[in-house]
C-alpha cells in the first residue's frame, strides 16, 4: 500500500499550553503490484473440504467462498473504493506516538454540531462512507440545514491506514483519549462521540471520562448494562435479547477469544491468505447483519469486499486482533454507569438492551429508539435509516432535557 502525504501544520490547545501539530493530507493508493498479488494469491487458494452438517454451522462454505473469492480476483474493482476514499479529505495525525488516519468533513454551515464516527472489528471506515455527505450537508437530502453535522470518522489504532501498536497498552481508554485529542486538534472544543462495536466502547469511555464541558454527549448502536443493576425480572422481549446474547457468548465467539488470547498466532494465516481473511470476516457478517435470505441482501457485494480488501492491502488482521487482546477480557466486566447524555438505537443485533434496562446504565438517557431493519453494520446496513435516526439523536443530545429547559 503507498499513499501521498503533505503537511499541514495546527495549532491545538492541549494542557492549557499552545503546541504546534502536523496535520497530513493522505490518499490511498495501492500499487498494481499488490492488486497483482492478490489475484496471484486467490488463485493459488487451497480450499478445505466441503462443511459437514448445514450452510454456514460451522463457517462460512466452500461454494460461497469460491463464489466470493472468484469475483474478488476477476469482477471486483479496488479503484472504485480507492475513487470513493480520495474523493473525501483524508489526512494522518500523529497522537500518543501512533499514526493517527482520520477522514475530515466539516460542513459548510459555521453552526453545525461536530460529530465523531467510530467503527469497530470487523468493521472500518468503509461503514460510514454512505453517511458522510447527507449528515454535513442535509439540505441535498432531504433534510434541514439546521441538522448539519461537522463528520470525522478516525480509523482505529491498528485499523485500515493508522498506525499499528508497537507496545501493550492501547485499550479502549488510551483510544478514547487519542480521540479526544483529535477532536481538539482539529478544533472542534465541543462534540459528540458516535459508535457501534468497539467505537461504541470507544464512545462510552470518552463518556466517563471526558470533560463535560467538551462532549455533548454520545450516540449508540450498541450498549451493555449490567444485570446486578436490575430490580426487575425479565420481560418477553428482554429475555428475546439476553437470549442473543447467551447464543454469542456460547458459539459465536470463537474468534474473539482466538483474537484475545493468541492474535499473533491467527495473524500468520489472516495476512498470507486473502481466503482465509476473506471468511474471518464473511462469517461475522454473516451472523450480524439483518438479511432475509441472503447476505447480500444487506451488505452489497462490492461494500463487502471494500471492507475486506482495505484489511488485506493494510495487512491490519494482526493489528486489529490485538484490540482483542487488550481490551476483551474487560468489555462484559467494566459497565460503569455513565451520566452524560446519551441516545441509543438498537438494532437488530449481537446485544441489545431494552429502554429500561439502558436506564440503569444510562442517568441522563435522552433517546431510545428501535431500529426495523438493521443489524450490527447499521450504518453500512441501513443508511438512510442512520442518517435519520443520527439527526433525531443529535437533536435530543444538544437539546436541554425539559427539567433544565
């Protein structure tokens, strides 16, 4: 992978004292010699045997991933995402000792709210491509300027084109923090924190820790709480989703515990073999998204492979299975109460919590609304809806609550 660079120097405020920053402009490019390698690669693919037992048991199967594998070397087209990547302003930041690469969409309109678009595993900035124009300029889609939005969406330390960790210690909090820094560097003194996945852990640490005074408040596409919080027993729907939940921690978790305990050791094989990182990540799409009878009924193709291929042309399979490693063990233990404001959307997801169930995590929930369609890539999913349903959250999050009205 190589890219173009030019600097760009800011002045951001951090510890009260002024401090000059470099700011890069970046593009993707990849060598034709990797996009030669990989369709080398895809060929040369040694399949496993046919699955044993149902479609999709045990992984994703064999005449589905040579069916993918065959388009990826000989119909897909990299350039096109590479073409929808440079068509945005992208720039790489250096925070904490770590290449920070971010895309920058400020709005054309002074008043708009600053928001911050955190991805999460398997996932990266591709999810929120489709997003980006409607939320910073609302008026060309139907929506009102009053609603425009100033969009950052940071790619994660060890994700797509940041830097990857050379140390331990880049949990969820020192993540948090690199974020935080990039808003204020960028000039945003106020804004509101976005996320699903890991970018929702993301945004519920910058909600615990965050200066009040800096964040508006978060929006979620996923949230925990913690059942030892609960005076209640369990409804209908409420045992639907712990349920869910039960069905993830007991066989759909495999690759997060070999990601939390052994990411190098999976490495090896995820960065040489496009087919084999191709099904790592097919087979989480396929348990999380919303789709009637076929995954491509809700991720198209071609957006599929996007995400697929910014891994493979990053070699970040390692780099991102390390988030695993430092920060799993402590995502269903650490559910600190949060009081900042906060809106939540559930989707047809991996966790989902009813609105009363959120209240006992969440002091000053603002929002809670539903998702009809939708799964775990809501933004990638759905992005009518998320860009919808962002706007209403954005509006209930900068709005005082009718007590401090």
């Amino acid at each position: 992978m190589s890219s173009h660079r030019t600097e760009e120097p800011t002045v951001s405020a951090s510890g009260g004292q002024a401090t000059e920053q470099v700011i890069t402009g970046f593009r993707a490019e990849v060598d034709p010699g990797e996009l030669k390698d990989l369709r080398r690669r895809l060929a040369a693919t040694r399949w496993p045997g046919a699955e044993v037992g149902s479609p999709w048991q045990q992984g994703p199967p064999v005449a589905y991933m040579k069916e993918l594998c065959e388009y990826w070397a000989h119909g897909y087209d990299w350039h096109r995402c590479e073409a929808r990547l440079n068509s945005f302003d992208q720039h790489i930041t250096r925070i904490d000792g770590l290449d920070l690469h971010f895309i920058h969409a400020p709005s054309s309109h002074g008043g708009a709210t600053p928001v911050v678009l955190v991805h999460g595993w398997p996932g990266s900035v591709i999810e929120y491509l489709d997003v980006i124009e409607p939320l910073r300029s609302p008026e060309d889609f139907g929506g009102s300027a009053a609603d425009a939005m100033h969009v950052v969406v940071p790619s994660l330390p060890g994700y797509g084109f940041s830097g990857k960790p050379t140390e331990n210690g880049w949990d969820i909090a020192r993540i948090a923090r690199s974020i935080s820094e990039l808003m204020l560097r960028l000039g945003y003194r106020r804004y509101i924190a976005v996320g699903t996945d890991w970018g929702a852990a993301v945004a519920m640490s910058l909600g615990q820790h965050e200066d009040s005074g800096r964040l508006l408040g978060v929006s979620l596409n996923l949230a925990f709480a913690d059942p030892r919080n609960y005076d209640f027993e369990p409804n209908d729907e409420e045992t639907a989703y712990h349920a869910r939940q039960g069905a993830y921690l007991n066989g759909d978790n495999g690759y997060a515990v070999i990601q939390a305990t052994r990411p190098q050791a999976i490495g090896y094989a995820l960065d040489d073999s496009p087919a084999g990182l191709a099904s790592w990540i097919v087979d989480k799409f396929h348990s999380w998204v919303d789709f009637d009878s076929s995954i491509d009924d809700a991720v198209d193709r071609d957006k599929l492979l996007d995400n697929i291929s910014l891994y493979w042309f990053t070699r970040s399979a390692t780099s991102s299975a390390g988030l695993y490693f430092e920060a799993f063990s402590s995502l269903f233990t650490d559910i600190s109460p949060l009081d900042c404001p906060v809106a939540y959307t559930r989707a047809k997801d991996i966790f989902q919590i009813s609105e009363r169930e959120a209240r006992t995590r969440f002091s000053d929930l603002r929002r809670y609304a539903g998702a009809a369609r939708g799964g775990h890539f809501l933004a990638l999913e759905q992005p009518a809806f998320f860009v919808d349903d962002l706007r209403q959250s954005v509006r209930a999050l900068i709005d005082p609550p009718p007590n401090e009205g």
